[in-house]
C-alpha cells in the first residue's frame, strides 16, 4: 500500500487490499458494516503472516538454530511495535499479547485484583461496559468482598461526570472504564477519569478495543495503568490482543497463567518468573498472530490514524443524518463530532432489531443486531437489542446509502 499520508483516504486504492470486500451474494456486492466486531485483514497482513508459516515457523524462546531465532526476534519485535503504536515508551516490557481484549481484561482481574481487592474496597465501572469489562469484575468483586458502583450515563449517551465525582473516592481501588463504548460510540474522557483515579490512589483500565482501531491513542498522554485491545479489530488477525501495562505495575504482579516460558527457575519446591512481557505469556503464543499484528499496526500507521479518525466521523455524521430523514429512527449516543466514534447503533421504530438485520442481509449489508454484549446498558434504554453500523477505512458513503435503501424495505415490509 502506498499514498499520501495527508487528506481524506484514498477509499478505492485501500479497498484494493481487501479482496474480501468484492464478495458478492447472488449478484449483490457486499456492505460491509461491522468493523466493531471485526475488521477485515489487508493483503500486508495476510502476506506477512503467509511469509512466516512459509519461511521461519518455529517455536519462539525455545530453539537456538535459525528458525527459531528468526521467529523469536519477529515476535519480540512485534512487541516492541504494537508498544510504540499506542505510545507505550517502555516498549516489549510493557506490552504483554493476550488472545483478546477479553482477556487482557481477565488477566487484570485475577492477577492484580485478587491480590489487591478486600471488603471495603471498590471498583468504578460504567453503565457503557462491554460484558468483557463489567462481568469480569463482577465476578471478581464477588471473590474479594469488593464493590462495584456504576458511572451512570446521561440522557445524550455521555457519562455523568459529576456522578463519576460522586463514585470515585478514596475507598476506589480500580476505575475500569471503555474508552470508546461499542454500543453508543461515545469517545469518554478517559484522561480525566485517570485523573480522577489517581487523585484517590486508583488505578485506572482502559479498555481502548474500539478505540485503538479508530483514532489516535497514546497510553502515556491518557496515564492509564492498563490499556486493552483485540488484534482482530485493528486489521489484524484473531487470537491475538495488547494489554499495556505499566512496568512498575507488572512487575508487582503475580502471572495468570502459569507454565513454560514464563518460568526463570523451576525446582520440585518452587518456581521464579521470566521477566516481563514473558512472565505473562506461558505455553506456545501466538507467532504467526503477532507477526500479523505487527503488519497490521504498520499498515495503519502508513494511512495515519488522524486520517482514519477523520474518515470515520464523516461516515459516521452522514450515516446519523441519513438515517434521520423519516423520523422513525432512533439513534443512541452523542450527536457525530469529537465525542462519538464510527459507529452508529439505532431502531426503526416499526421493526425488532434482528429483522432490520435480516432484511440488511438480503441486500448483502452486513449489521450487527442485538445487546452488543452492553445488556445492562441496553435494559437503560429500554430496549432489549438495536441495530448498529460500524464504519472501517475501506467504508464509503454509497455503502451508507445501499443501508437506507435496505431501511426502507424494512419500512414497506413492517411499517
Ligand atoms: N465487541 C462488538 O461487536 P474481544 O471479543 O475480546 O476481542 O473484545 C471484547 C470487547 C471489549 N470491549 C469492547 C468495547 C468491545 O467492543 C469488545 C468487542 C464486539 O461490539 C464483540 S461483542
């Protein structure tokens, strides 16, 4: 791939990468609409990722002929990349790759929570958290005698700050906020939430899975403790996430999982830990993803993630006017601008979020339907699922209109 790192994306030239998008269904070109559950993979990724199985495939830290050192230092390197892309400077040591998102979230939970949580304790969520977030902790304050308390949510879709005030205190133990909510597409102000953290002795999570895809994210200029994110969702591959941490914070940490590689001595009696990022990724991880991943945050950082940011919140704004027109549409989440990211979740009014999905997919429109994994949050508006559109940087406008088309089919059939 190669253009200008300036001005509105070459749409066509990077759709060119994705040879996914020219699948068509009986003759109906496929929309592709949900790049919040999963973005497509450009030819860089599948060519690095094909080069590695072809090339130097190999167990990592174990071997010490050719093809494991190549493997080695292309995964380790891939560690110090992924840090840089996200602002992380103490590069590989502070950057442990996870399978997902989801675990990253878990491997917080377990490790530093159940050591550090106690009765009195209390861990800040949202009202916004994806199950990713709010169960584990759930389930975690459960364990511990902690309390959870929720950050609530306005009525225009953005946290009530001054309930955040209210919520954290110096009984907080962990605020664990998204950074992009997956379901209203509200960008929350995570660096005042740190802030916030800090001023009572908290730690902050960041889960930034919607939010490193999209825009720019500097984990140092945010002072999160942890930040979080899916390889899957950043044109990468599956099976692969980030949790950065920072080091001072790991190294205190007890492992989550334990195993080979992320021993340093192992006797009958006892056991020591690699240093870090190792000390968290026990068994075989996974190369080939990371080669992968690291491919993926090249890719980005070719087109600039400003650009990216940019052409989301025009797809974004054109979507949330389109779908607007007839008055029968109800979409949540700020108003398009800084504060919402590329995705947009609504209901028609006269038809179940699930059949929109199915009429969408009869034109080929591919739509998530359901509670996006927010049910708590959902249950807040009232509704038990919606409709949501989520925008990549191979998105155009036409595709937006190819949507409303299907809106009103869904309109003739149901109205
Ligand atoms: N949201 C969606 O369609 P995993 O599955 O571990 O890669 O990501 C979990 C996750 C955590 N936080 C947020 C804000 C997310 O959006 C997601 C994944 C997908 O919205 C699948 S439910």
């Amino acid at each position: 791939m190669s253009q200008q790192n300036v001005g509105p994306l070459d749409v066509e030239r990077i759709r060119e990468d994705f040879p996914i998008l020219e699948r068509d269904f009986d003759g109906t070109p496929l929309v592709y609409l949900d790049n919040a559950a999963t973005t497509h993979t450009p030819e860089p990724v599948v060519e690095a990722m094909s080069d590695y199985y072809r090339r130097y495939n190999s167990n990592v830290h174990r071997g010490i002929h050719h093809l494991s050192q190549e493997a080695s230092v292309a995964y380790e390197d891939a560690h110090d990349r992924v840090a840089e892309f996200i602002g992380a400077s103490g590069g590989r040591e502070e950057m442990v790759f996870t399978k997902n998102t989801t675990e990253s979230e878990n491997l917080v939970a377990y490790s530093w929570g159940l050591s550090e949580l106690g009765p009195g304790d209390e861990v800040v969520l949202t009202e916004m958290e994806h199950h990713a977030s709010l169960v584990t902790w759930q389930q975690i304050a459960k364990r511990t005698g902690a309390e959870v308390t929720y950050i609530e949510v306005d009525g225009t879709g953005r946290l009530d700050m001054d309930h955040a005030r209210e919520c954290i205190t110096d009984d907080t133990a962990m605020v664990s906020v998204v950074h992009v909510s997956n379901t209203l597409g509200t960008v929350n102000p995570v660096s005042e939430l740190a802030d916030l953290a800090h001023d009572h002795g908290a730690l902050i999570f960041v889960d930034g899975a919607q939010a490193v895809p999209n825009q720019p994210v500097d984990v140092e200029e945010i002072d999160a403790d942890f930040y979080a994110f899916s390889g899957h969702k950043i044109a990468g591959p599956t099976g692969i996430g980030g949790l950065y941490g920072k080091k001072s914070i790991l190294e205190g940490m007890d492992p989550y999982l334990y195993g080979g590689g992320m021993i340093r001595k192992v006797t009958f009696e006892d056991s020591t830990w690699a240093e870090l990022p190792w000390k968290f990724e026990p068994g075989t991880p996974p190369i080939a993803e990371a080669v992968g991943l690291h491919a993926a945050v090249d890719y980005l950082a070719e087109i600039g993630m400003d650009r990216v940011r940019e052409h989301e919140e025009r797809l974004a704004a054109y979507a949330y006017e389109r779908l607007q027109e007839d008055g029968d549409v109800e979409i949540y989440g700020p108003e398009p601008g800084p504060e919402r990211g590329g995705l947009v979740s609504f209901n028609l009014e006269s038809t179940h979020a699930h059949d929109l999905a199915s009429i969408m997919n009869d034109h080929a429109v591919a739509v998530r339907a359901g509670d996006h994994c927010t049910q708590p949050l959902h249950d807040k508006l009232g509704v038990a699922a919606s409709a949501r559109a989520s925008f990549y940087i191979y998105n155009t406008k036409e595709e937006i209109d190819v949507l409303c088309e299907a809106l009103e089919d869904a309109r003739a059939l149901f109205g």
